[in-house]
C-alpha cells in the first residue's frame, strides 16, 4: 500500500518521490531525478493499490500519463509522455527509503562478502555503499574493493565504474576533511593501487572504439560515417530492435539485461574514448563535445523514439556518469545552472575537462 510522507528511490537511486494527500481524496506527489531537484510534480486518484494520474515534468516541461501500482514496499510505475490513451512504455521501479531498505545492499557478514555489485549499480548506489563503508573495518574496505575488480574483469561492460569509485573516493574523502563524514578510508585502492592491480590491457577492447574514431559519427561530418550505437549492438551480437524491446521489458527483468548492458557499454566507450583523445593530444573541445553529445544525435534515435518512452533520459543519465567519472558533476549547483538539463553546453564542458586534466586516467594509455 502507499506510503504518504515518505521518501521512495526510483529505479535504484536514479531519483527521489515522495507522496502526499491531495484534495478531495487525490494523491500528489513531487520527484527528483538524479540530484535535479523539484524536477516535476504529479496528480492522480488512488483506487486501492493503483494510482492513476498525470505528471508535468518543470525541467523539460513536459507533460504525461502515469500509472503507480504499489506493493509493501515500493511500487511499479509505467508513465508516457501526452495526455492522448496509449502504451505507457516508460518505466519506474520504486523502493521505500529506510534502513531496512538499504539492507538491499548488504550480504550477511558470515559470506564474507559485506556489500554487492550487480550491472544495475549507478554512481549513485555505489556512493551509497562506499559512505557506509567509510565507518566500517579497514578489511570491508578492501574486500570490497577486490569485489569491484573481479566484477568489472567478469562484467568488462562495467569497466566505467572504476573511474566513478575513484570519484566517489575522492568525494568522501573531502567529506571526512570537511567533518561532514565520519569515518575512514584505508582499504580503499587510489589510482596507481588499481593500475598495479589490474592490467592496463582491461580497457582495450573499449578503447578499440577510438582507435576507429576516423569513421565514428561524432567525429566525421562525412556521409560515410559509423554509427556508434551500431558498433556496440554489434560488439553485443543484437540487434536495434531487440535493444528496444529489452528497454519495453520490465525493470531489471531478465529481458531487459540487454539494454543495462547497452548502457553499460555506453558509459565504458564513452569515457575510455573521451580518455584515449585528450592523451592522443589529437582533439579540440568542439569534437569532444560533440562526441559527448553523439549518443543523443544518433541516427537510431528517431526510430528507438518511435517505439519507446523515456529512451533519451536514460542516455542522458548515462553521459552524466560519464562527465562525474571525469570529474564534472552536472548536478552541482552551480552546473546546473550554467548548463540546464536539457541544454547543455558539451563544449563547455570538454574545456572544463581538459583544463583540469580530469583524464588522467592510469589504466588508459595510448
């Protein structure tokens, strides 16, 4: 049943919502995506478990149909863009946010695995798991700093997240000088722990993408130019269409493991492509915006839009990760406001990048 007053996490820590009694027996509700607060506000009548409504989206002002049905301790959530009837395709799973709910994340210390990693973790999870590792053992620390190598040496998609923990760490570890955390942070690996650590090889099949980069769309203005969405579908061995059907799947189901893994790919390419040109010198910051920028201008996006609902959002978020794994983090404040959700200034940002040299990345040499 729902939950008036208490904060939900959507899609595991992608966003916030919390609902709220309306008048004359209406629910409404406010949510914020990825640290964008008070992105947008919802309406609806509560019959049961299902509540039916319309949200209105402040950010991108958008507006839509959304449908919550809500178990003990969260909800399923389907929503699509305009008021006119059709299939709802976009997607929201929902979790109360409480301790016990954060329990979600954690083994029975008898395994001796502490904390998990599964190729759902975002930036935001894995802040959430290494804040609570910082008032842990010095040996949690470590082991689960182990946990992430073999995960991303058996799950190479996820190679990006070792950038973001570095981030992560570095963010905590102002935290603890700030006196804003408590804790420590001895255990954790630092740069040259992971570069001794794991080979440098790791990121070369990622890194292939821009050894090829003479041909990617977001670096040629020619007409013979590669789709970088194409490459990946390839190196995955599926095709567009069953990218898109695995987005229309249930929420972390077994059939949408294809579209996680796409994102995946995505982020690693990305960042590893973004890394290998500001090392190779052979770039400006017009053509690293603009390869920041190129999934959202890919030839299969009018397509994957026909067919899906909230498609372009969850590239969004994914070339956010990229930008907070090289220490750019578009939900600051004060980035926000210069660059705004849907208009960002990608040129600005790749300048950003390279004065702060944020690409020195040790496992990603040229």
């Amino acid at each position: 049943m729902i939950k008036i007053n208490e904060t939900y996490s959507i899609n595991g820590g992608q966003g916030t919502i919390v609902f709220s009694e309306g008048k004359k027996g209406t629910v409404n509700a406010s949510y914020e995506i990825k640290g964008k607060k008070d992105t947008g506000v919802i309406n609806g009548t509560l019959d049961g478990n299902v509540l039916n409504g319309t949200y209105h989206n402040k950010i991108g002002n958008s507006t839509g149909l959304i449908q919550f049905v809500f178990t003990e301790n969260g909800f399923d959530c389907k929503w699509k863009q305009g008021l006119e009837p059709g299939p709802m395709r976009g997607k929201w799973d929902g979790k109360l946010n409480s301790d016990s709910n954060i329990s979600d994340l954690i083994e029975n210390k008898q395994t001796g695995k502490l904390f998990r990693l599964d190729i759902n973790t975002g930036v935001d999870e894995l802040n959430k798991i290494m804040e609570r590792l910082a008032s842990e053992s010095k040996d949690a620390r470590a082991d689960f700093t182990k946990q992430l190598i073999v995960f991303v040496r058996e799950n190479q998609e996820t190679l990006w997240l070792i950038p973001a923990y570095l981030q992560v760490l570095e963010s905590l570890e102002e935290q603890i000088d700030d006196g804003g955390l408590e804790g420590e942070l001895s255990g954790f690996f630092n740069k040259s722990q992971f570069a001794e650590e794991i080979s440098s090889r790791i990121f070369s099949k990622q890194s292939a993408y821009y050894d090829t980069r003479s041909g990617l769309f977001a670096w040629n203005d020619e007409d013979d130019k590669t789709s970088l969405f194409n490459l990946i579908l390839e190196d995955m061995g599926i095709t567009l269409q069953d990218l898109i059907n695995s987005y229309n799947s249930e929420y972390k189901s077994k059939e949408q493991v294809n579209f996680i893994k796409f994102c995946n790919m995505l982020r690693t390419v990305l960042f590893a492509s973004i890394v290998k040109a500001y090392y190779a010198e052979e770039y400006d910051n017009e053509s690293i915006g603009y390869l920041i920028v190129s999934p959202l201008e890919d030839e299969n996006i009018r397509k994957i839009e026909s067919e899906t609902s909230g498609f372009a959002d969850s590239l969004t978020w994914a070339i956010d990760d990229v930008l907070y794994c090289l220490n750019l983090d578009v939900n600051e404040e004060d980035y926000d406001e210069e660059w705004g959700n849907y208009s960002k200034n990608y040129e600005k940002m790749a300048e950003v990048i390279s004065d702060t040299e944020s690409y020195d990345f040790p496992l990603i040499k040229l």
